[in-house]
C-alpha cells in the first residue's frame, strides 16, 4: 500500500526526511481492525516526526499521521481516535500512552490499523475529509476549550495564531458556544477570515485587547507567550498545545504567581471527548474548516504549505 513515511531524520529541513512509498500491509491483531482510509489531516505533530522528535532511527521507516476517517471490513464509516495505551485498549493495560506514527504506523497511507476500542461512528452529515479534521486540531481544541479552561457562554478567550489547525478549530467552536472569542494574526486577510469564522475580535500579535479575557489558547509558544501572560485575567487560564515557534521564551513567573494564572497543558483528548465533539458537530452544523486537499501521492505539496504557515484551516490528504 501506499504511504507517507519518516525515512530520516532532518531537523532544519524536515521535507527532505519525507519518501512516499509502497508500504506493507496492516498486520491483523486481536482486537484491532483494519481501516480503508478515505481522508486523512496533516498536523505539526508530522513536521516534528521529519525532524527527529518522538522518534528513534530503530523506528524508521514510520508512517505518518495522527488522525483519519474512513471503512472498516463490514462496512461501517468510522473516525479515528488515535491516541493509543493509556486505558488498555488493544495494547494492554500498562502501555503508556501514545499517538499513532510514535509506536504505531499512523494514518497517511491507505489503510491504518488500531484498536477496535478506538473507532467512532462517522455522523452522516460529515464528509470524510471534515471528519479526518476532528481527531487531532480539532479535539485538542474542544479539549481545550471545554474540559481545560472549562469555559461557558459568555465567556473571553483569546486564541493566538489564526491560521493554525487548533486555532481555527477554536475560534468556530468558541463562537459556536457563545465565547467571546479574540484572535490574533501577524497576516491581515487571516485577521479578517477570523472574524468571518466568528471572532468577535481580530488583531496583531501583541497589540492590546479590547478587554482582558478568561482564558487564552495557546499553541505558538515563543512568538507569542508574553502577549498571554499579559491578556489573560487574574486567576485565568493558559491552556497550551503546542510551540510552534519555540518553547523557550521567559516563563514570566512573578506575574503568574502574582495574578494567581494557572497554566494547563492538553494534548489531544480522550475517546469521550472525541464522541461529544462529533455531537455537537452533528447537533449545530458547525463543520471543520478545510484549506486544502491533496492526495497522498501530492502530500509534500501539503506538508510544505502547513511548514511555511500559509494554511487557514486543516491541510486533508485524500489516499
């Protein structure tokens, strides 16, 4: 079959770790099931693989790729939920956790293996490629959101860096639930498509904001850490995701200390998280954002679009 793997490891030039080849085929296993992938989404989480994170040379090739929808044997259409361990399903009890491509083969190739326990149903009213958005950005986001900042109706959050999987997954879902959310970009067309998508307010990284807010959305790191330190309100919350411009800036710890900030990481969600954000998909009409489409033969094409920040939404490779 054909697959998207890590062939090398590149740390300043991830594309060039990138090979696109005939794969072997999923081995059967007890309690895991075969899926024929009909959409799959490009996350950072596969640029820091192409660089070496995560992974070992012991390891390689690795096929990439963290989230996917598509047909199992009988049938059925179903969402991948590709955390793996943690609650023993199909790996055994002890098995710390992991994501799909760290120990297991991941989704861009044109069938993925994983546990049974880990299959949703497919709603009807989403496509494939919108399903495949929701596995990895999209529950980070909602998990984020919902669980993390435990945010409600009326609610302030400012989400750093539109454009993003994450970020754009926050702004739709926070309007969606009556959030008051405020969105920066350093590109003023993203600023404007934030605010088409639903954000009440669109600025410039750094510059100040209408109001302080209750929780901030933190998934670019460096670039953008002091800004959140700064927005969020005494006693609020910064969840974070990610780093994608680095994660060394100053930890500003006199005022997270002095303003009582709680700082609350998430990677990705749960199985049940998963299942509620496909309701309340299904229940409102909100549906994923899609930048692009590429096909699997296609995904440097894709994979550089995502390196080079130019997307607005989830990149979806189609086997």
């Amino acid at each position: 079959m054909l697959a998207a793997t890590v062939a090398r490891f590149a740390p300043d030039s991830p594309l060039d770790a990138l090979e696109v080849t005939d794969r072997p085929e999923p081995e059967a296993r007890e309690h895991w099931t075969t899926v024929d992938v009909r959409a799959a989404g490009l996350n950072h989480h596969d640029l820091w693989s192409l660089r070496g994170v995560g992974l070992t040379a012991e390891q390689l090739p690795m096929i990439l790729g963290t989230d996917a929808a598509g047909v199992t044997p009988d049938g059925s259409e179903v969402v991948v939920h590709g955390v793996i361990g943690a609650d023993g399903h199909g790996v055994g009890p002890r098995e710390r956790r992991s994501l799909l491509s760290e120990r297991y083969p991941g989704t861009l190739a044109e069938r993925v293996a994983v546990p049974t326990a880990n299959l949703l149903p497919k709603p009807e009213g989403l496509s494939f490629a919108e399903a495949a958005c929701l596995p990895t950005a999209w529950l980070t986001a909602y998990r984020m959101l919902f669980r993390a900042a435990d945010l409600r109706p009326g609610d302030r959050v400012l989400v750093q860096g539109v454009g993003g999987g994450v970020a754009t997954a926050a702004i739709v879902l926070g309007a969606a639930a009556g959030l008051e959310v405020v969105a920066t970009s350093r590109d003023e067309a993203k600023r404007a498509r934030a605010l088409e998508l639903g954000a009440a307010h669109a600025v410039a990284p750094g510059d100040r904001l209408p109001a302080r807010v209750d929780a901030v959305v933190e998934s670019v790191g460096q670039a953008t850490w002091a800004h959140s330190v700064r927005s969020v309100r005494p006693g609020g919350t910064i969840v974070v995701c990610g780093a994608t411009s680095g994660d060394a800036p100053p930890a500003e710890l006199t005022r997270v200390f002095f303003t009582e900030i709680r700082v609350q990481g998430v990677t990705m969600g749960s199985r049940e998280d998963l299942a509620a954000l496909l309701r309340f998909c299904a229940r409102t009409g909100v549906r994923p954002v899609v930048d692009s489409e590429v096909r699997l033969a296609d995904v440097r094409t894709g994979l550089a679009r995502l390196a080079a920040g130019e997307q607005t939404g989830k990149i979806v490779v189609l086997p």
